[in-house]
C-alpha cells in the first residue's frame, strides 16, 4: 500500500514538473532583467568569486615564496595561472548567462569582450599584470577596458581582473 501511494505521488511530481516546464526542449524561457537585476546579480558574482580569488593568490605566494602583486614577471604568471585565468573565465561565462536587459544588449557585449580581451592579452603576457619596477615604463593596462565598461554600467567590482 505504501509502496503503491510513492508511486503514484511521484508520478504526480512528474507529471506537474512536465506541465510546468521542467525538461522543456532547451529553448529560451523567455526569462528577462532589469538593469538593476542584471547589475546586483553580477556584482553579487564577483563579490562571491573576487576574495577567495585574492586568498587563493596570497596564500599560495606565501607558500611558494612569491611576491603577491608584485615581484618578477614570473611570479605574476604563475599567480595568474593558479587563480585569475579561471576567475575570469568563469565571470565571462556567468555573464554570458544571464539575460542581457533589453535595449542593453551592446553594452552587457562590451563588458564580456572587454573580459575576453584583457584575459587574453594577459595570457599572451602575463608580465602585463605585474606591477612595474621603479623607473621602468608602464606597461600596458590590458584590463583597462573592463575597468571603463563595468564602472560605467554599474558592476564596478567585476572590472577588477
């Protein structure tokens, strides 16, 4: 009897799951943000995603005898490889996800490739994010963009590398 009455209450389950869309065939929901959404969704993300990024990054300088934000070009590769490359990655990939808010789509495309671009000029050279040394030139601000492109729309956070 019992076993009769699981049955049927998961059938039922299913059966409501199916009407109200669960397993749907993969096409858009429809679903949309305000700029207010998309803006506290995103600067959510990087808040949760930013500190244990930096953590990471101290913790593993301090173990390998590495100078945080600073040091040889190196060092800011091997620190970019443990910890910014796949925070970036995955804030293009979360941005990427979410609904742009309409009328904002060109300006939500900006802030993904300015993402894209600065991860790739930094993969191309890491020494990029190292801070430079005392007298010698600047080096190009590769994230510069994502700083522009976010603090303009309103995420400030997720311009940070």
């Amino acid at each position: 009897m019992r076993r009769t009455l699981l049955i049927l209450v998961l059938f039922g389950l299913g059966v409501a799951l199916i009407m109200n869309g669960c397993g749907s065939d993969g096409s858009s929901d429809g679903r949309t943000l305000t700029k207010k959404q998309f803006v506290r969704l995103t600067e959510k993300f990087c808040e949760d995603e930013y500190k244990p990024e930096e953590v990471e990054m101290e913790k593993y300088a301090d173990k390998h005898g590495l100078l945080f934000g600073g040091g040889e070009p190196w060092e800011q590769e091997v620190l970019n490889e443990v910890a910014i490359y796949d925070y970036v990655r995955d804030k293009i990939d979360y941005f990427k996800s979410l609904p742009a808010p309409e009328g904002d789509e060109k300006e939500v495309r900006a802030m993904i490739k300015a993402f894209e671009d600065g991860l790739r000029r930094t993969e191309e050279n890491p020494a990029v994010s190292a801070e430079a040394r005392p007298g010698a030139k600047p080096l190009p601000d590769v994230w510069e963009a994502s700083y522009k492109t976010t603090g303009d729309y309103g995420p400030w956070l997720c311009g940070q590398p």
